[in-house]
C-alpha cells in the first residue's frame, strides 16, 4: 500500500532493500574491479556534510592479504571470508580535512577548522564515513551483487595490518558476491514505523 | 561505461544518485505522513551490525515546534528551515540495546554486551545509526523528493529540546520536500576512484 507513495519502481526496490540480504555463502562467480568502479562511480555522490569523503575501501584480493585479514576476524566471520569472491575493507582516513580545499572550495577554512581538532575530525570522519559505507552497500546491492558487512573483527589489528599511517580505522568488512546456497539468515524483525517515527 | 556494470536501471541510479542533489530551497507541496511511512518502510531493510536500528526520525511539523528547531540552527540553515516542507531531526536512541532481544533474538546476550559499556553503545548507535541515515536519505530520493541534509546547529541544544531522556544523540537535520527555483549549488567535486579504492 504505502509503496504507491514512492517514485522508485518496484523491482528496484526490491533489488536494493526489500529482497537484498546480508549474505553469508557466495558462489564462485568473481567480483570485477569494473563491477567495483561503477559502485563507486555512482555512490560517490552521495551527500556528506561539507562534501566531507572520508571512505576509504580496500579491496582484498591476493590470498596473502586475505589470510592477514582473516586473522584478524572473529571465529564466526573466518571461513565467510575465506570463500567469498571478493573482500573490501571499508574504512576512514582521519585525514581527510586535507582534502577538503579541492572537495569543499567554497568554505576556504574548512581545512584549518578540522586541522587542529583530532577529536572533532575522528567524529566526523566516522560519521561521515558510516554515511558513505551506506551508499556503497546500496551500490553492492544496485550492481546486482550481495554484501556481507561484518564488525566482528580486532579493529586495531586490522587498522595497524593495512594502515600503517596510523590515520585510518575501520568501519566494516564486507564479504561481495552473488549469493550461494543457504546464504542468508530468516529476516530478524525490524522496529514498527510508530517505534521509530514521531511528530512534533 | 562502467554503468553496464549495473543491474540498477539508469533513470533509478539518476534518481538516488546521479541526478539527486543536496537541495536548499523547496516549492510549497506538502511531504505527507503517508510518504514518510512508505520511505520508512523501505529503508527499514538496510543491514546494520546485529540489527541494531538506533536511528529515530522527529518530523517538525507545528510551528511552534519548527520555531524551537530554527534556535539552535547556524546562521545560514534558518531560513531554508523555516521555509521547508518538512523538516525532520534524525537522531539516535542510546538506549537501543534494550530492543535487542527482540531485534536480534538468536544472540541473547547482546543487550548485556551492550548494557555495561556506554561508550561502546554510543559509538555503536553512531555508526549504525549514520549507515541508516544514509538509507534514509537515499529513501527519501526513492520517494521523489529531494533532501537537503544539515549538520550546521548546537547539536547539545538540540538534544535537550526534543530528548528530555538525555539518551538520544542528533545526527543530521533533514529538509524534505519537492526542490524549488535555484535549489542547490554546482556539484562539488568527488574523489577519483583511484583516490578511494586499492587493491591488495
């Protein structure tokens, strides 16, 4: 019923949010580095506050770096990862302020605002950041593809193992593929629109 | 090019993203209740870390409540405020863990891994909470509207005026309508992918 209210079709709907799934199995088919560009390509614009663009995304290929990635993960995560097609770390540079004068040019202080406020800028970039990790898991999802975002993981060993500049931290680990056989979980219940709704 | 690399139909991806833009005026067209339930309905299905849903929406609607808003806004977000459709205030309920058992009923001891850490569940309701403003956003695109976010405002003020608990945290203040005349700015620029992406 409410659906009459949106102007996306239907089938898109259903592709980005009401039939995608976290997976947890993925088919041997393989992720493209093209299939990767277009997610980007067209998440790339969506909005953060001041045009910040703090995502950064890694994305696991060699068996090398997936056993160093793995090794970091939670028990329940390992096997997962191991035989997804493709594994991307999602994570922010806390650095991003230097950006900012090409990404932000008309507000030339935004630089120097973040530039000596460590705290300000973590905040920002993980807010920011988790915005800009939303849009991509729409676009796994816009390209046909299921993702797999996990948190459990040693945060720290991974920002250290792949970072070594000491100015990243990541935000999630996402398992990208075509889904396999049993791949998801029955739907956990969502909060009723009332739960999460009001008006003042 | 890499477009071919979506299953996404175009006119959707222009829709949610290529197209979309960061409005900051809107014609006078009402956003009505039943449009926030259809947005909301949609984008209640975006995967976040053991299902949390921390994100809550506060739809300013009387005047008097729009008014108590504008206060703690910046300077430059009055007016395009006061003059909007909608405006609604997405924030984060602190307390989330205490759905958990109903949310994310195969792990029973996630409410009490949350309840003794505060910290961690304020982080936790941050991060998980920006990944659903952003499917927010993205839904309120889906509706045909435009959004035009804003994080200029005395968030403490913010807090206090419309979350007497003290356990809710703002995220973002949404202006929700049809766009008007001049209604956004040129584009900024966006990183390359190459800026973004690394393979190891």
């Amino acid at each position: 019923m409410t659906t009459d209210a949106l102007v996306l079709d239907a089938a898109a709907q259903d592709l980005l949010f009401r039939e995608a799934r976290t997976a947890n199995t993925f088919t041997d088919e393989p992720v493209s580095d093209e299939q990767v560009q277009a997610i980007y390509e067209l998440v790339k614009f969506g909005p953060t506050a001041m045009n910040q663009q703090p995502l950064r995304v890694v994305l696991v290929r060699s068996a090398e770096a997936r056993e160093r990635l793995v090794n970091h993960l939670g028990e329940g995560n390992k096997a997962k990862t191991t035989s997804a097609p493709l594994t991307a770390i999602l994570a922010v540079d806390n650095e991003f302020h230097e950006e900012l004068p090409t990404v932000f040019p008309h507000f030339p202080g935004a630089k120097d605002y973040f530039a000596g406020d460590r705290d300000g800028r973590v905040a920002s970039a993980a807010m920011n950041g988790a915005l800009q990790a939303g849009y991509f898991i729409v676009g796994v999802r816009a390209a046909g593809l299921a993702a797999g975002p996990m948190t459990g993981y040693d945060a720290e060993g991974i920002n250290k193992e792949f970072f070594a500049d000491g100015e990243h931290s990541v935000l999630a680990v996402v398992n990208i593929g075509k889904p396999g056989d049993n791949a998801w979980y029955p739907r956990s219940p969502r909060l009723a629109y009332d739960e999460v709704v009001t008006t003042v």
